[in-house]
C-alpha cells in the first residue's frame, strides 16, 4: 500500500494498521517535481514543500533534553542554531529576494529552529514580510515554546493578523515540575509555570489561530497511555481541541554521538507499542477513542483519533528517511538560514542552492 502526499486515508479504508504502523514512510509515493531557477541554476523542488526561515535570532531560552537543533550530524561542519542572525536588515533583504524568485510556487510556511518569539522585534519584521509575500504561503505555522507569546502581548494578535493558521505549542507536562525537568526554561522565563502557559493558552484560543499542543514523548514525562490520557483530559479542561503526541525521531547513525543523542536512546518512547494499545490489529480501539484515519509524509507518518473533544495525533518520524528524502536531489524541504544560504536541508553545509545576501 503507498501513500502520496496530503493524502487522508479514513479509517473506513484500512483493514489492516499494523502493517502500516513501522516505518509508514517508505511506502510514501511523491508528487512529481517541478523545475524552478534559483541563483541562476536549475532546481527540482517538490510541489507542497514547506519554507523555514530557520528562526535563530537569539539564543533559545530553553534547553530541551531532546533538542533537534543541538544534533549534529556526521556530515554537517556547523550547526545552524550557533550562528544568530547578525545584521536584521540584510537578513531580510536577502529572505525577500529569496521568496521573489520563488514567487507562484505555494509554500507551507514552517517558523521553526530555534524560538522565533525570543526576540519579538525579529519576529514583527519577519510576520510583516510575510504579509508582502502573502500569496506564497496558503498555510502557516509556528512552532514554539510559547515563551515570548506569554511576556509579549503584541505577538499573539500579529500572528491572527499575518493569517498564521496555527501555532504548535510545545509541552511535555502539565505538571510544571515535570515539564521543567524536560523543557528546561531560563529561569526568567514566566512560561516555565503552569499559571502561566495556562494564560497563555486562553489568549490563543481567544485569537483567531488554531492551536495544536505538542507533548514530545518521551520516559520522563509521558510515555504509557494512562499519562497520555491524563494529557488530554487536562488539555480538555483548558479549552485545547488538538493535541499531536510526536514520537522521538529515530537517529540511525547518522549523528555524532552527544548528550541529547544519548538521552533521545534513552528516555524514547516506542510509539508502536502505545498505539497497539490504542487501536489492536483487528481494529478494535480503546474505549472512549475513535479511529479517525491516517497520512504520512516522506519521513513521518500519523494515525489520528478522535478521545472526548479533542483531536489526538500520534506521529512517529524518521530522520533517517528524511536524509536520504533530501538526497534524492529533489528539494524536499527549502530552510534559509541566517547566513544568507538557501539549503535544501537543515544542515547548512548541505543541499546548498545559492546566497541571497548579494543582490
Ligand atoms: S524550545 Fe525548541 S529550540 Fe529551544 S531547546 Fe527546546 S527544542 Fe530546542
């Protein structure tokens, strides 16, 4: 069985999960590719891919265990998240030039990397330029630790103004004690606290975003389906009608060994098992659970549920399947770093299209 992209198969369409639920990716089937010029060359891109202007303005002010953007990988000769972004103004002359010569082919528009609302200015300037491009980006997202959308007001309404369609707020714990022993904030970030993250989720739930939390899984926090139930009943009780629980990414060996690569091998969840207690081979699901369906991406894939009021998604991933996605010289993924260079890749050393700093 494959799965293209975008493709939403409805539990009414699989008899058969298990044979789905190990590494679904590699039965992905891609869209065909389009040709674009970039910086004078000729570049595959695959329609549907999305663009992050990788978000390192300032240093984060959390310091997750699990940390992605503190993997290296054994091809990479820096990381992206040590090189904050300089000088504002020739970054975002250079982000513009980039999006101009992308202009007609639709993007998702993906604010990952570090945390773009630890410098709300960077981030004002970023949602402005966005509007100027609108028509590239149908859909938006940020990805975030919440920090600056709790100490700056401005941020959550210019978000609903720049016709974000949601934000993914990540959370590994209702129990701030718990949370703090994963998530690890600077201390002088409010947001470590329960009180206020909670105030935090009212005022988006107030706004016109949607709103996904995302609960990393992981064996210091929630990792058996009875925590993962109380999750979502404490989700519920805020108001939160979407909730993606996001396995550890598979590492392989493809990355140096470090402090956050031996902590993902040892707090990993196996989210097979988690959801074979959701839902059996025979597709019977757990009482109060109801099988919605399935998608997959060239290195995820996710079954979706329906518990109470709430959307509950379960996401494994590779980045195993995503390296060798990239490798298979169509871009997969475009990421613009803050030294100018437009990648194919989050390792700014690979899958390198061109500079736009120079006009
Ligand atoms: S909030 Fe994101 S960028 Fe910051 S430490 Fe956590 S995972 Fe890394």
């Amino acid at each position: 069985m494959t799965v293209r992209p975008n493709q939403f198969r409805l539990a009414s369409s699989i008899r058969e999960p298990g044979e789905l639920r190990d590494g679904r990716w590699r039965t992905f089937e891609p869209v065909a590719p389009v040709e674009r010029e970039l910086r004078g060359k000729r570049f595959l891109l695959r329609p549907g891919l999305t663009f992050t202007p990788y978000a390192n303005p300032a240093p984060c002010n959390a310091h997750c265990s699990f940390c992605s953007e503190e993997l290296m990988r054994l091809d990479a000769d820096r990381l992206s998240a040590k090189t904050v972004i300089g000088d504002f103004d020739r970054y975002f002359d250079g982000l513009s030039r980039a999006w101009s010569e992308l202009a007609g082919f639709p993007m998702g528009l993906s604010l990952s990397g570090l945390e773009a609302t630890a410098h709300p200015e960077w981030l004002l300037r970023l949602l402005t330029l966005v509007q100027t491009h609108g028509a590239l980006f149908p859909e938006r997202v940020l990805y975030t630790n919440g920090s600056g959308l709790c100490t700056d007001l401005r941020l959550v309404p210019a978000l609903a103004a720049a016709a974000f369609t949601r934000v993914e707020l990540s959370r590994c714990h209702f129990d701030e004690v718990i949370n703090h022993r994963v998530m690890r904030f600077d201390n002088g970030q409010p947001i470590r606290h329960r009180a206020a993250f909670e105030e935090t989720v009212h005022r988006i739930l107030k706004s016109r975003l949607g709103l996904k939390l995302v609960c990393i899984l992981n064996t210091q926090a929630v990792s058996t389906l009875a925590q993962v139930e109380a999750y979502l009943d404490e989700a519920e009780a805020l108001g939160v009608t979407q909730v993606v629980f996001r396995s550890l990414s598979e590492l392989g060996d493809v990355y140096r060994d470090t402090r956050e690569t031996r902590w993902i091998a040892r707090n990993r969840v196996n989210t097979r098992a988690l959801l074979d207690e959701v839902m059996t081979d025979q597709l019977v699901t757990r009482a109060g659970w109801t099988f919605v369906g399935m998608t997959a991406g060239y290195y995820y894939s996710n079954e979706v549920y329906r518990r109470g009021g709430i959307e509950v998604v379960i996401e494994s991933a590779s980045y195993v399947a995503h390296h060798e996605g990239v490798q298979r010289g169509v871009m997969q993924k475009l990421v613009f770093h803050s030294t100018g260079d437009l990648c194919g890749d989050w390792v700014p050393n690979a899958q390198v299209v061109g500079n736009y700093f120079s006009p």
